[in-house]
C-alpha cells in the first residue's frame, strides 16, 4: 500500500494534481482512496463531480459518536473513495486540531481500510502541529511537494521541506520529490529543479499550465474524465506512474529565507 501525501502552498494546484493523479492511477486498476485535509474541502470535488456534501468534522459535530463509514466515505470518478477531513467554521477553532480528530475517527470507523495507494491532500502554507499530522503520525510515508516558480510557493515548499526532515529522522516518511506545477514564471524548470536537487531531492514532473484544466474543473471533472487524449492528461498519467513505482526516499535539506531569495533571484534574473 502506497501511503502518499501532496503538500503545498494553498492555490498552488494540489487538489487538481492529486484527483488527476487519483484518477490515472485508478483507471490503471488500482484502488485509491484520496483524503482532502484543507478547510476548504475541495480536494474531491473533481472526483466526486459535487462539493463533497458530508465532511468528516461536518458528520462528527452533527452525529457524534453514531457516525459511520457511509456518511464519510463518498465514490467517486473511475471509483476513487473520496474523503474531506472537513474543517471549523471561519474564524473558530484551528484547522490543523481538526485533521487530527478527523483522521482518529477514520481510524475508528476503518473508513480507509487497504486501498493500493491513499493520497492525503494537504494544505502546507504552514506545517503547524495539525498539517504535519499526516506525516508525524506515520499516516503517509512518501511526502511530494508541489510549487510553481514564485516566490511564496518556494517558500512555503522550503517550509514543508523543514517539517519532512524534522519526521524523517524518527521514522519511515521520506520526501518523494517535488512537483512542479507551472505558472509560466521566467526560467521556471530551471530553477525548481535546482531547488529540488539543493533540497536533496528531484523533480518528478513539470506540470505545464493548460486552460484544459480550468474546462475540466468547469465541468466539475479531472483533466484524466474530461480529454483523457490530451496532451495534459498524459503528463497526469505519466505522474501518477512515476509516483507509483518510486518510493520516496529522501531527507530534504532545505535552506534558510536568503539562500532561496538569492536562487530566485539567479534564475530569474537571467
Ligand atoms: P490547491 O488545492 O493547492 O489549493 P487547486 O488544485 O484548487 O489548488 O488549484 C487552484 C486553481 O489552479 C484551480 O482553479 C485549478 O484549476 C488551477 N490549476 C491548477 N493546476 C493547473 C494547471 N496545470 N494549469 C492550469 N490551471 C491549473
Ligand atoms: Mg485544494
């Protein structure tokens, strides 16, 4: 079972790259279960062709103890399960406090069970105690960080890169790769890919930016549902098998703020 979290700055394309992964490794014949841990509770939403209508903290706040696997676990597209941990209301209670009673009471009701690959979606802008939950407590082991060539993506890429080396030393999690998911940033490839090898790690794909994706996500589908002959669609497919057949197995090296200001500057500067 292949135990795989997508960390990265919010809005940088996590939820679409995890439902297309999701997609593509499903429609291979393996059984996938995609878990979205963003207060925004969207990750399935491409999967599932709706908002996710029950999250996991909506479903425990209304039922308590009598929830059950049904009202958490929803199919999806091409048979995905999908689940959204859920989140507080605006400006109440911590979001990161939610994900772990969210993945205890998936835990209790064994709603995940043995799928061949789980896909936790999560929000990393920070990797406070409750987001780096996936990871701390051994749910997912092989860490991908998606990022585009900005600034802030970087940064909060760099961030997370601190939070996998801090639980790398105690136990199996391990930083897969990077994710490069484009937005059209001058010299963009050359400078992820040199953040990733100055992180210890590699690029495992450039994601170029494709309007295809916003006609999918308009139609509330996965690039993989919508033009399964696109070009997109293949990079998806080529993703989600790269994925599938490495095992992460690197202890990032990130870096202090001025050394990433300063590679940023080098290739954007060129
Ligand atoms: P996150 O889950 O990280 O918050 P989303 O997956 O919701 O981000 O993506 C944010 C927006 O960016 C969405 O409107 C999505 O359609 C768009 N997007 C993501 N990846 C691409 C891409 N490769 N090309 C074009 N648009 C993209
Ligand atoms: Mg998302």
């Amino acid at each position: 079972m292949k135990k795989l979290a997508l960390y990265g700055k919010g809005g940088i394309g996590k939820s679409t790259t995890a439902s297309n992964i999701s997609a593509a490794l499903a429609l291979a014949g393996k059984s996938v279960c995609q878990i979205g841990c963003d207060p925004k509770n969207d990750s399935t939403r491409l999967l599932l062709g709706r908002n996710c209508r029950s999250t996991v903290l909506d479903t425990v706040r209304d039922k308590g103890d009598a929830v059950t696997y049904d009202d958490v676990v929803h199919t999806g597209f091409a048979g995905v399960r999908c689940i959204e941990a859920g989140g507080p209301e605006p400006g109440v209670g911590c979001a990161g406090r939610g994900i772990i009673v969210a993945l205890q009471t998936l835990e209790e009701l064994d709603a995940v069970g043995e799928p061949d690959a789980i896909l936790y979606d999560v929000l990393g802008d920070v990797v406070c105690g409750g987001f780096a939950v996936p990871i701390r407590e051994g749910y997912a082991e092989d860490i991908y960080i998606v990022t585009s060539g900005e600034m802030m993506a970087l940064y909060a890429a760099n961030n997370i890169a601190k939070g996998v080396r801090r639980f790398a030393s105690r136990g199996k999690v391990r930083l897969g790769g990077i994710i490069a998911n484009s937005r059209k940033v001058h010299n963009e490839e050359e400078l992820i890919m040199a953040f990733a090898k100055r992180l210890n790690t590699q690029l495992v794909a450039f994601i170029p930016r494709d309007p295809i994706v916003q006609q999918a996500e308009i139609r509330r589908q996965t690039v993989l549902e919508y033009a399964p002959d696109s070009a997109q669609a293949e990079v998806y497919r080529q993703l989600a098998t790269r994925i599938w057949e490495s095992t992460g197995s690197d202890i990032p090296t990130p870096m202090d703020f001025e050394e990433l200001e300063a590679m940023v500057y080098h290739y954007g500067s060129r």
